[in-house]
C-alpha cells in the first residue's frame, strides 16, 4: 500500500473562513429569496433615465401597458376567433354554476363582463380565461346557505354573496401585494387532485336534482345526504325530464370522445353546451316543457352589470360565514388559476408571475362585488379552450367581454327558456372530466402517502363537507411536509470505483469506502426540530459501521459530515455539532466538517464553533478529507498509536 501523502491545500482550495456579512445584507437575501425569487427588480437596473424606470414599473405592474403597443392586426385575427369561441362556452357555464351557488342565473353572465375586462388589464397570462367554477360555486352555496336559506331570504343570501366576493378579492390582493404566493404551494399536486375529485362526484350527484325534474332537495353536500334526498323525494321524479337529460349528457360526452380522438376538433366540444341551451330553449319553448316537469330558468332581464357596492353587508351575524368562504375559496381559485396559468404557459416557453395573478385575482373579485359578480379566476375547460382556439394575448378576454356585454343588453331574456335539465347535463359533462382515475392510479404506483392524501381530500369533501375535506387533505400534507423536516435524510458515501466521485452506498452497492473513516452526507437544514433525531442517528451509523468492521478490525477513527446539502443551521444545530464531536471525542474519534454552505459558514463563525473544532477539520470536498483523515492514520499508526489498530471499549463494550 502507498505511503499517504500529506495533502498540499493550496490557496484556491483553501476553505473560506472570511468574515460573516453584515445582518443587512443577509437580511436582504433572505427577504429577497422568500418574496421576489423572481427578481422583478432585475428589469429596472442599468437604466439611468427615471422616465425609464418609471416605464418600465408601469409596465411589470400593469401588463396591458407592456403588450398594447406591441398588438396588432394578426394578433387580434387569433384573439378574434379565441374570444367568440369562449363566449360560447362563458353563457351556458355562468348560467350553469350560478345555479350551482344558488344565485339568479344572470348573475352568472354578469359575472363573464366585468372581470375579465379587469384581468386583461392586470393579468400576466396570455391564455387565461376569466369565468366562475365550479367547486368555489358549490363552496360559497354550502357555506353562505348555512346562515341564510337562498330559498327564504334570496336578497340577503345575495348580498352575502357579494360581500364574499369582495372578501376573496381584499384576501387574494394582500397575497400579491405581501408577496405571500408561497401559501398557495400547501394546495399540492395530490391535494387538488383529491379535492377537486370529490367536489366533481358532489355536483354530479346534485344535478339528478335537474336531471330527474326535482323541486325539494337537501342543502347539504355530502353524498349521504344527497342520495338520500333523491330517495326521499323520489315521488317528484320525472320521466320526461331524465329522457332529455340523459340525451344532452350522451351528446355532450360523446363531444368530449371526438376532442380526445381529434384534438383539432376541439372547437366542436367548445360549442356543445351552446348547442345544448339553444335547442333545450327552443325544444323547451315549443313543447310548453314546464307543463311535462321541465323546469326553466326562467327570467332574465336585458342590461349589464347593475352596481352593487351598496349590497356589500358585514353584519356581524353574518361576516364569520362569509370570511370562511371568502378565505377558502380564495385560496382555491388562486390554486387553480395559478396553476393552470403556468401550466400553458410552460407550453410555449413562458413565465406566469404568481403574486402578480394574485393581484389580479383581486382586483376583478373587488370589483366584480361592486357591479353584480360573484367569486371568478381562471377555469381550466375555458383556458383550456382558449389556449386550444389560439389566443395570443389578453384580448381574448376583452373581446369576451365584448360579446357578453352585447349578449346581456339585447340576447339575454332569450335564455330564460333554458332547461334547468341542460343546465345539469352541462354542470354534469364538465364534472365528469375532473375526476382524474388515470392520476389518482399515477399517484399511488408513486408514492403511497400523496395517494393517501388524495383520497383523504375525496373522501373527506364526499361524506363530510368540501371545507372539511379541503382541510383533511392540506393538514395530512403539512404533516408529511413536518416530517421531512423532523426526519430529515443522511447516508454514508463511499467513492465509486476509478472515479474521484463520492456517492450513496445503498444507491451504488459497487463503491468502496475507506477503513476507519466514515463519510455521511446530511441532506437538511439543521435546526431545533430535527437536532436529537441527527445526533441520534449519526451515533446509530456509527455503531452500525463498528458492527459491521469489528470482524475485519477497522474501527472507525474518523468521521467526515458533507454539509453540501445544509442550507442553513440555527445555535441549536450548531450546539448539537458541538454535543456530537464531545460525544465523539470521548470514544476516540475525530470529526470533521466537508464544504459548508455560506449560510452555515458564516453562523459557524459568529457562533465560534470553528474555534471549537479547529479550521484544519475543514475541508472544501470529501475527498481532500478523506486524503488528510488517511495521512493521519498513517501518521498515528508510524507514532504506534494503539487506537489506531485496536478496537476502543468503553464500559466493558466495543464501540
């Protein structure tokens, strides 16, 4: 074997041990990293001009400002086109989700006026189309029909609902504005999946209420209580009514097969719920279908969007109920229009600023409470049909705004025809697309645990409520979020044959480690939540390697910890380093400390631990460690140190 040589450090691998930075600029980066880790204020340096800079804010704030100039006649021939085909597809879903949220149908258009108008001005996607959902329509009808009946007293429960508007509105603009976009990422991928999964099986259950031509219902959501109003009531039921349901419903899905098959056709699909109303008006007009149990929407009056700024009410009675659906379907349609933003963005190359569409968000729920609208963001089968229909900008959503204006002042009491049947077969056709099996299946092949916490979202909105589902689900996942944390993982490295590589010996069984030096690698940041549990459990690898080397006479003399993957350390993880190295000096071995992060490094000093440990337990990689740890080996064995080749024992025991 080769004699060790001492290694030669020379000044370009020498370990940093400059000062810390001053608390300011730490501080600034931090503040940075966490609120603009998108460095929005990149775009204004190197401009010495305030005009400039002034312009240039203007621009990053207000988005229209950036793309208006830029537009032209070729753009808007796609936003054209985009912006007829999603008005064709706003009319029958607002129509369709303001039955869903209890609120008179034509709220639902006025909803598809105001907003999107708002959200081209402020918005940064290209592609989003503003419009109400779903699951944050049923949220608001269960949570705001706990304190008032929509039935009993429908004006209050719609100021109510205005006032939630607003609510979401003040909450999802103090979210951008305090840069907070970071909370939205406790809705995970599993999460939604889950959630909008048992929110999709809801609805449908609740649209037999139209299918089968129902006048009394249950207020509740749960699945119990549905099917057991359906039963209930089931002298109510109407041939006549699940005839035509069943064969919209048919038609519909088999709209959605033909887009599958052939996407280029997804303008056909697009169109099917018109389709749908329009004929269920007409077919409903002539044949008189409420004399045959099918019921009609009913009026609707000409005009746009009548002011309701005045209808806003924070009664103390009534402003917990509204503060809980304003919050939770907040951070709902944030998570949902956020996410799909990205989503088709990342298509073509782009970037969705995330505290931006939050302000966004606001801004058009704001004012969308003061002129008649209930809660919008931005529904994933709209995008997605503008997306698909070519939108190149925002002014898709303006010329939407355009066609529903128009729609509202001259076509709307057209409407009033529309079977409340279509309208269930629309809601039901939609919903049937959001229960994901393929990612539920996906999910559990992957990981256990996100399948587990999807399924605790489905079940939870299924058989409880949506709010308690939403929350089982985000909690289970805040737990395994904890978890990582008070667990975090470590491994012993070993070095891959003819390679200076150091890597995982479970995930390369072929690497080779050194006798009497053990290399562990921590992955974590290391504070008060996960410092017994370490030191815990670099003992425990000790141990084990003494176990497993005992026979073949290799005790271990040295320990190396890789900090690459420590990103930062608080006084009790540098007090727990401190416990380990006493405890380690006590059975003979030395510790040293391989490539500290900046952050570490910097508190190590402050904390005086290097003084502690010695600058020369520093080392830049493992494999400089590893030669200096064998170059004292050899040393202590040449000076005949016994520790060197005898195994130590402490209290009548190998260690």
């Amino acid at each position: 074997m080769e004699t060790p040589v001492k290694p030669d450090h020379t000044a370009a691998t020498t370990v940093n041990f400059s000062e810390p930075r001053k608390f300011t600029t730490t501080l600034r980066s931090d503040l940075k990293e966490t609120f603009f880790p998108d460095d929005p204020f990149s775009r204004f340096r190197g401009e010495e001009k305030p005009l400039l800079r002034l312009k240039k804010g203007v621009e990053y704030f207000v988005p229209i400002f950036e793309w208006l100039p830029k537009y032209n006649l070729r753009l808007f021939r796609f936003d054209l086109i985009a912006g007829l085909t999603i008005t064709s597809l706003a009319i029958p879903q607002g129509i369709s989700y303001a039955k869903l949220a209890n609120v008179p149908p034509i709220i639902g258009l006025y909803s598809s006026f105001v907003p999107p108008l708002i959200y081209s001005v402020f918005g940064d996607s290209k592609h989003i189309a503003v419009g109400t959902v779903a699951a944050c329509s049923l949220l608001i009808a269960e949570t705001i029909g706990k304190v008032v009946s929509p039935v009993t007293d429908p004006t209050l429960y719609l100021h109510l609902v205005f006032t939630t508007a607003f609510v979401t509105g003040i909450f999802q603009t103090l979210l951008g504005f305090l840069r907070l976009g970071v909370l939205v990422d406790f809705l995970s991928h599993s999460t939604i999946t889950g959630f909008m999964g048992g929110t999709a099986t809801i609805i449908c259950l609740q649209q037999l209420k139209g299918f089968l031509g129902m006048k009394h219902f249950t207020t509740k959501t749960n699945a119990v209580s549905v099917v057991h109003a359906i039963v209930h009531y089931r002298h109510e039921w109407r041939w006549e009514s699940a005839l035509v349901g069943v064969i919209f419903l048919i038609f519909l899905q088999f709209t959605r097969y033909l887009k599958q098959k052939k996407p280029k056709l997804f303008w056909v699909s697009a169109m099917a719920p018109m389709v749908v109303v329009i004929v269920g008006c007409v077919f409903a007009y002539l044949i008189h279908g409420t004399e045959h149990g099918i019921q009609t929407v009913g009026e609707l009056k000409k005009g746009i969007n009548p002011l309701s700024i005045e209808y806003l009410n924070f009664d103390s009675r009534y402003l917990p109920a509204v503060m809980k659906a304003g919050i939770i379907t907040g951070f709902v349609a944030l998570a949902e229009g956020i996410a799909i933003g990205r989503s088709f963005a990342i298509m073509n190359n782009l970037q969705v600023d995330g505290n931006k569409e939050m302000i966004a968000f606001g801004f058009m729920n704001i004012i969308g409470s003061f002129t008649s609208c209930y809660l919008t963001t931005g529904p994933f089968s709209k995008t997605a049909v503008n997306y698909n229909a070519g939108a190149k900008t925002a002014m898709s959503n303006i010329i939407m705004a355009v066609f529903m204006a128009l729609t509202l002042r001259f076509l709307a009491p057209l409407f009033s025809h529309t079977p409340l049947v279509a309208l269930s077969a629309i809601i039901m056709s939609a919903m049937l697309g959001l229960i994901n099996y393929d990612e539920a299946i996906h999910l559990f092949k992957v990981d256990k645990f996100d399948f587990f916490i999807c399924m605790a979202g489905f079940f939870g909105v299924v058989f409880v409520s949506m709010d308690v589902g939403l929350m089982l689900s985000v909690g289970l996942g805040v737990l395994r979020a904890l978890l990582y944390v008070a667990r975090p993982a470590s491994c012993k490295l070993g070095k891959i044959q003819n390679s200076m590589l150091y890597r995982d010996t479970e995930q390369y069984p072929g690497t080779t480690t050194v006798p009497g030096i053990l290399v562990l690698q921590l992955g974590s940041p290391i504070y008060f939540a996960n410092c017994n549990y370490i030191r815990e459990r670099i003992l425990r690898w000790i141990r084990e390697e003494q176990a497993n080397s005992s026979s073949e006479g290799n005790v271990i003399e040295h320990v190396l910890l890789d900090l690459t993957g420590v990103t930062t350390i608080d006084v009790t993880g540098i007090e727990t380093l401190v416990d380990v190295r006493r405890s380690l000096d006590a059975k003979g071995i030395k510790m040293a400390i391989v490539n500290p992060r900046l952050k570490v490094m910097e508190k190590f000093i402050q904390s005086h631990f290097i003084d502690k440990i010695g600058k020369e337990n520093f080392h830049l990689s493992v494999e400089e460690a590893v030669d200096a740890c064998q170059f004292s080996l050899h040393k202590s064995k040449q000076n005949g140190d016994v520790s060197a080749e005898q195994p130590i024992v402490v209290d009548g025991s190998v260690i």
